[in-house]
C-alpha cells in the first residue's frame, strides 16, 4: 500500500512538472511567433510625413495701442461677416473697445483682427474698414473672406475628392497642410502647391502638381530578427503600389520567411485617405513549426496566427506647429496550435478587439514629440468567443488595456559635434488579467534591447524607457548610435515566479545608414540585467539589410 501510495505521488509530482515545463515553453513559443507578426508589420510600415506651415505667428498685443490727440471714444467693436464666432476673437474685439481711437488706432485694429485670421489660417481672408460715423462711439470692420474658386490638379493626377477641401470654401491654409499630406503620403512624388489670384475678387485658385515619378516600390529585406527555435535569419520581400485608383491610396503585399527555420507570414494593407480622414485595412497570417524536448520526448509544435484590422483616423485639430488625431480600430484575431497534430483547445484564440486611441505630435525649434494613448477591450460583436482562460474566470473577459507610447527626438550641436537624441517610453496598463496574447512584452529591439535572443519577459502591465543617442558622422549615409534601456513587468507568469526581478536593462552600439537604394542597421547588444529565470546570452550581434527599388 506504501509501494502504491509512492509511485502515485512520484506520478502525480512528474505529470505536474511535466505540464508546468510545457505550459513554460508553449507559452514562449507563442510569444515569439507573435513578435515575429509585430516585427514584420513595424518593417513594412510607411511613415507618413507630416506638414507644417512656414507662416509666422502674429502675437494679438493690445496693450501697445497708439495714444493720439484726435480720436474718438470707441465703446463697441462690431465686426461685420466674421463667420469664425470665436469667443477668443470676441475677447479680443472687447480688449480694442472702450479707448480713444483716431487714425492710426483703427489701423491698429484692422491690424490685429487681420493677424488673428492668419493665425487661425485663413491667410487669403481681409479686414476692410466700410464708411461709418465714428462719432456714434462704434468701429465696424468688414470680413471679406477669400474664397477657392478652382483646383487645378496638374494631369488630373488624382481625385478632389480626397483633399479638406473644395470649390467655394473659404480658404483656410490648414486645410492646404491636409491636402498636402495626403498628396505626399506616398514615395515617388515631389508634391507642389501654389495658391494663385482666381477671376473673382476676394476668390483664389489651387494649383497642385504631384510630380509623380513613380507609382511602385520593391523592397528586399534580410536580417536576423528571428527567434533561435525556428530560424533566427529572416529573408523578406514587399511590393508596394500607389495612386491604383487615383486617390493616393497604398497598397502592399509582403511576405517573410526564415531561411534557417520554420517560420514563414503573409500580409496585405490598404489604405485611401478622404479629407481630414484615413482609412486603412491590414491582414496577415502566419505560421511556425518547431521541435522541442521535455522529460526525454520529442515535441513538434505547429502554430498558426491570423490577424486582421479595420481602421478610421481622423484629424480632430492641427495648426503651425501641433497636430492631434482621433482613431477607432476594429481587430479580429485567431490562433491555432497543435502538439504531436494534437489540437490544442486551451491554446485556440478567436478574439475581437476594439481599440480606440487619441494621438499627438508637435515640433519645437529643434526637437519633436509624437505620442499616442488609446483603449482596448474585448468584444464578441464580431465573431470573436472567450478565450478558454476567460472563460474559468482566470483573466478577464472584458480585457481592459490602456497603452502609452511617447518619442521625443532632441537635435543636439555642440562645436563640431552633430548628434540627437531619441527616447522612447511606452506603457501598458491593465486593472486586471490578461490573456497571454494581450500581455505585455519586452526584450525586442522595439523596446528594451540586448534580449533579441531570449523569449523576453511578459506581464499584464508594464513600462519601458529606450535611450539613444545618435551621432551624425562626417560620412554621408552612415551614423553611428548607443543606448541603454530599462523595462520592468507585473503581472502574469513572471511577476508570480519571479518575485521583484521581473526588470530587465540591455545596451547598444551600433551603425545605421544607407547607400543608394541599399540601407543597413549593424549592432551590438547586451544584457545587463535580468531574472534568473531568463535564458539570456552574453552579447548579441544583430543585422539588418534592405534594398528598396
């Protein structure tokens, strides 16, 4: 009965050994095909440039108004036509009454009320003074707003529809700034614009030549951001087309593969603007297969992840120098994972997101913040089901996520010295569980470097702080850079085993640049700390090649 009792509880400690140290390696082998999906998407990604006016400015200063002998007491400033009915305008019409104003007041005034449309970007808009009777105590200016009357697009390039604006409207040069992103958000245009006197008085004409030169990109990429298990060496090609209907919009098909394992992704994206909106959609799937070994047996994994995303961004404000913009984002993803061709249902994910997220950017003389917050939750409107841990209660099925990311690049000159620098925080919060596939991850050279070789760490909430510093050489094309970062986790698996060394800090030197068509990331990272718990090595070496057609 003793002999019995022994082997049950040897059997019964080995069977939950056997599945805790299985449960350790899925879980990795998921995270890793899914930064591997992540990576791929922020490689093919276009950046959209961004568009700021030149125009100065004008500060609406009334306390230098001109004292002068012959004038006449001004209680009321009435402004005829104004059709902005700001309270800011208001405020400064109260600010010019109740004063003596003779000649060179009025001017003032005109002056102030003229500068404030320009500041509120209706450069074409004038401020006349009408005949009046000043001794009736009030000013009456007049609004004469300047009109678009054309818009010439040069070859008849693309459609009108797609920029803020149209014949008729008052001219506003914010909407131009628009206009202008959504001309040049493609390679292989040399986008101008010119504003020119219309037939009409008070009316103007849009002039736009794109100047497009080429409709299409190819771009090859080689490098070694894969994981050990299936291949760290990943070949990759994506083909890219502009303008196919004649609205700017963008469309790419890409692929990835490993060339020393099993890993291999397929994705799509298109995206057409329209007016002060973007929509995008992106789709992409992958798969991995790999072998590992517990307690003396082979394991072969497979894996399989679908994603796809539904996108609306709206431009909610932008003036000379700061732009803020809306998203709302549906997203739709499934897992599979099979072991020995056993289907492994704990694993199976069939999620529905929806993601909602405000995002700023704004230049300073010499420096520029970008940064974005948004809101996550899961939802089942769509197709998408409980994932089996949600459904024991052991995470939650509403899947609250708020995320944080922020990049501040600061140029940096000191005699012969050109440099800037580039830091990045992003964070993750959540008041409760997560499923594995929403935890937070880090140990990617998207975040805290020098851990590109090891599964990271992953966790409900989280934060990280990248650091680079980088120095433009005298050589064209070639900068050199090193950093140092620090990321730290709570929550999930690893705050549970890990006690307080769920905190991880990695260093880099590196070189990054280009010749011609052919671009290039050589580094050197390294980890400086880390759990115990995490197999790390000493130092990485890490490339990355491209040539763009």
């Amino acid at each position: 009965m003793k002999i019995t009792h022994a082997i049950f509880c040897f059997l019964t400690v080995y069977a939950c050994h056997f599945q805790a140290v299985a449960q350790s390696n899925l879980n990795r082998i998921i995270k890793e095909q899914q930064n591997n999906d992540d990576a791929a998407r922020k490689e093919n990604r276009l950046d959209k440039k961004d568009v700021y006016s030149t125009i100065d400015v004008k500060h609406n200063d009334t306390s230098d108004f001109p004292v002068e002998e012959n004038c006449f007491t001004i209680n009321e400033l009435v402004l005829e036509g104004d059709f902005l009915q700001r309270s800011s305008l208001n405020r400064l019409k109260e600010n010019i009454a109740h004063r003596c104003i003779g000649m060179r007041g009025v001017e003032k005034a005109v002056t102030l009320i003229q500068d404030y449309f320009i500041n509120a970007g209706y450069i074409t808009t004038r401020i006349e003074i009408p005949d009046q009777d000043l001794t009736l105590n009030k000013l009456t200016l007049k609004v004469i707003p300047g009109r678009i009357e054309q818009i010439k697009i040069e070859n008849n390039d693309v459609y009108q529809w797609i920029l803020p604006f149209k014949p008729g409207d008052v001219l506003n040069i914010r909407d131009i700034e628009q206009g202008l992103e959504n001309l040049q958000r493609v390679p292989g245009v040399d986008v101008k614009i010119g504003i020119e006197p219309g037939s009409r008085d008070g009316y103007s004409n849009v002039a736009i030549a794109t100047n497009r030169y080429r409709s299409w990109n190819l771009r090859a990429t080689y490098n070694n951001w894969g994981d050990e298990s299936t291949g760290r060496q990943l070949a990759g090609g994506a083909g890219y087309l502009y303008n196919l209907t004649g609205s700017n919009d963008i469309f790419y098909l890409s692929g990835s593969t490993s060339t020393t394992g099993n890993y291999k992704s397929l994705s799509a994206y298109y995206s057409i603007p329209f007016g002060y909106w973007d929509y995008e959609l992106f789709y992409s799937r992958s798969s991995s297969r790999q072998g590992f070994r517990i307690a003396d047996m082979d394991l072969s994994y497979r894996g399989e992840n679908n994603y796809f995303s539904a996108k609306a961004s709206r431009t909610l404000f932008r003036n000379s120098d700061k732009k803020i913009t809306g998203s709302a984002e549906l997203i739709r993803r499934k897992a599979d994972y099979r072991l020995n061709d056993i289907a492994l249902l704990l694993q199976k994910r069939d999620m529905g997101n929806v993601r909602f997220g405000l995002h700023y950017k704004q230049n300073y003389p010499g420096a520029a913040l970008n940064g974005s917050l948004s809101y996550q939750r899961f939802l089942t409107w769509f197709g998408g089901t409980p994932t089996p841990d949600m459904k024991t209660g052991e995470v939650s099925e509403a899947s609250h996520m708020v995320n944080l990311d922020l990049n501040y690049i600061k140029l940096l000159r000191y005699r012969a010295v050109d440099a800037y620098y580039d830091v990045k925080f992003g964070a993750q919060y959540s008041p409760d569980p997560l499923t594995l596939q929403d935890q937070f991850t880090l140990g990617s050279r998207w975040n805290v470097r020098g851990f590109e070789n090891s599964s990271g760490i992953y966790g409900d909430k989280g934060f990280y702080l990248q650091n680079t510093l980088n120095f433009i050489t005298g050589f064209k094309g070639i900068e050199l850079y090193t950093g140092v970062d620090y990321g730290q986790i709570s929550g999930g698996a690893w705050d549970r085993n890990s006690g307080n060394s769920q905190k991880i800090i990695g260093a880099v030197t590196g070189a990054k640049g280009s010749a011609g068509a052919l671009g290039y990331d050589f580094s050197l990272s390294a980890p400086l700390f880390s759990p115990d718990e995490l197999n790390i090595d000493k130092f990485t070496i890490n490339f990355h090649v491209f040539y763009q057609l």
